[in-house]
C-alpha cells in the first residue's frame, strides 16, 4: 500500500470520530454490553492501529490517536483535560479513557445491528476509522475494509483467549515466590459498587501494575508461574472463576493479558480495602499490607525480614505508578 493511501486513511481514522463526538455522550438505551466486550474491542482497536513508519507522525498512543480528540475525551470520561502526550506516557489512564468513549459507541451500535455482535463490532471499527458507523458494510476504500475486518479479527482472538464471553476488563502487574504465593484469595465484593469501596479504582490500578513490576524473576523458562505477574497455577482457576464466573486455564490467562488484569484488579481490590480500614486508612501501610498478603498470605508480615524488602519495592512502584498515571488529577 502507498504511503499517499496509508496517510489518507489515518486522517480519516478518528477524524470522523472528531465529527462523531456526540455520539458516544448521548444518553444510552436498552442493549447492554460486558465489561469483557468492551475492554477486547479496545485492545483490539490497539492491534490494528495503522502504523505510518514515522516516528513524529502526529498521532499520539498506542492507539494512534488524533490530538484534537484526546483533551475533551479525557476531560468527559476522568474530569481532567489531559495533554497528547500525557495520555501517550499514560497508558493504563489511556486506555480507560477509551474504554469509557468505546462503551456507549459499542452499546449503540450493538442496538443498530440487531444485537449482532460481530456486526456491532465491525460499526464500531468503521465510527472510529471514519465517524460513520454504517460505512462498515459499503466502506469507502480498501485500506478502511481491510481495517474494519482486522479489528473484526483481533476482537474475536481477545474473546476467545478470554474464555468465550466472559466479563473483561484492561491491565498488567506482578506476583509473588513461587513456594509463597497465598494459596486462596478471597474477593468478595466483584457485585459490590465500587463506590462502597474505600479505594478508588485509580488505587487498585496502581497496586496491580506495582505488583506486577515487583513480580519475581526466576530466570527460568518454564518455571511454572503464568503471566506477568508470575502466578501460581492453582490459584488461577478459582480467581477467574470467582471474578468473571468462568475458570480460566492457566495458559488461558496468560494468553490474555486484558483479562488476567481484570481479574488481579478484581481481586486486589477487596484485600487494598481490608487493609486500608486495617491499617486506619494509612496508604502506604495498606500497600505493604497487601504486598505481605500477596507474597505471604500474612499481612501482618508486611514489616518483617525479607518480606519487609519485597513491600517496600511494592510500595516504590506504586507510588511510582501514581505518579505517572495519576499526577494529572
């Protein structure tokens, strides 16, 4: 493909969305989609995001996105104008971001293809290529109909590693030692409103990503331990099914990385909360808290010998992700 063709259609892609902005903020009726639908339509959004081959092209993200979108979107869906390039260093802010513009998009065009779901998501794709959702079956060049099929493609790849249908949502962190990983969590709140909770999402967020930061290297291959944040294979099977109501393999959740975040956020929510009230609401010592929980199965562990030197470096890249996600605020 030229790159005359490839630059016309990345002026397209969001353009329209630019003139489509409405859209996504109008009131939404009926048709309800999963949190799992949702997050797997914006990573793979992600994936087929055209690349142009330069490195200052003028689109900021993963997502390739168009300046002009990214200070109203950020200010309708976090209450905070965010600059391109602070979306672009911020990419777990980005991407809820995105999934707050993408949910209403998805939910209406789920209602204009008669709850068809591959048909919703093909609109989807053609409202964020070109600002008009019924283009995804007449679209105006070849660029834009091989782009509506990728993400098609890469939608349906993000279900089905997901575990057919089940409830997604974005992220990545880290675990503990093989032979000290808690054997049972215990969430128990994924019903619960979020905001009963006495930790913002943005809190949870952080923890997970520390702990994924912090996870234990073991230099070995096949060591047993599944994902980024390097689980312990038994416990994978009851936290998804816990979280999402279906279980997970093992090589399921390390295969999809959108999943297996949701679920640690699922998890780590409910045990940062227990802790924040255990610790009279003081952050710092709830993190450890949690990080001692994670590594130990014991909490109160979180200042003792080695353990000690394990939250700590938790605690660092927590505060770190704050800084980086959520300084804007």
């Amino acid at each position: 493909m030229s790159s005359k063709l490839v630059k016309q259609a990345i002026r397209l892609l969001l353009g329209g969305a630019v003139l489509s902005a409405s859209l996504w903020t109008m009131p939404v009726k009926a048709q309800q989609v999963s949190d799992a639908q949702v997050a797997a339509l914006v990573e793979a959004l992600r994936l087929a995001a055209p690349q142009t081959g330069t490195e200052n092209d003028g689109l900021y993200s993963d997502w390739q996105i168009k300046p002009e979108n990214i200070p109203r979107w950020s200010k309708q869906c976090i209450g905070q104008e965010l600059t391109p390039r602070q979306f672009e260093a911020r990419p777990i802010t980005a991407r809820e971001i995105l999934v707050c513009v993408m949910r209403n998009v998805f939910k209406d065009q789920y209602s204009a293809s008669g709850n068809n779901e591959s048909v919703a998501v093909q609109r989807a794709a053609s409202w964020w290529m070109t600002g008009d959702a019924s283009r995804y079956s007449n679209p105006p060049n070849d660029y834009t109909r091989s782009y509506i099929q990728k993400v098609a493609q890469f939608y349906q790849q993000q279900r089905n590693s997901a575990g057919t249908q089940q409830p997604d949502t974005p992220s990545q962190p880290t675990a503990a030692q093989p032979s000290e990983q808690p054997a049972a969590p215990k969430p128990q709140t994924r019903t619960r409103s979020s905001a009963n909770s006495p930790v913002s999402d943005a809190q949870v967020a952080a923890l997970v990503e520390a702990l994924r930061l912090a996870a234990p290297q073991t230099g070995t291959e096949n060591d047993g331990l599944y994902s980024e944040w390097q689980i312990k294979p038994e416990n994978i099977p009851r936290w998804s099914k816990q979280c999402t109501e279906k279980e997970l393999t093992p090589t399921q959740f390390e295969a999809s990385p959108v999943t297996a975040r949701a679920i640690l956020v699922c998890v780590m929510r409910d045990v940062l909360g227990e802790q924040y009230n255990a610790s009279s609401n003081d952050e710092s010592v709830a993190v450890q808290r949690a990080a001692s929980w994670w590594m130990t199965g014991d909490p109160n562990q979180y200042s003792s010998g080695s353990t000690a030197a394990y939250t700590n470096k938790v605690l660092g890249f927590y505060k770190q992700s704050q800084l980086k996600f959520f300084s804007h605020i």
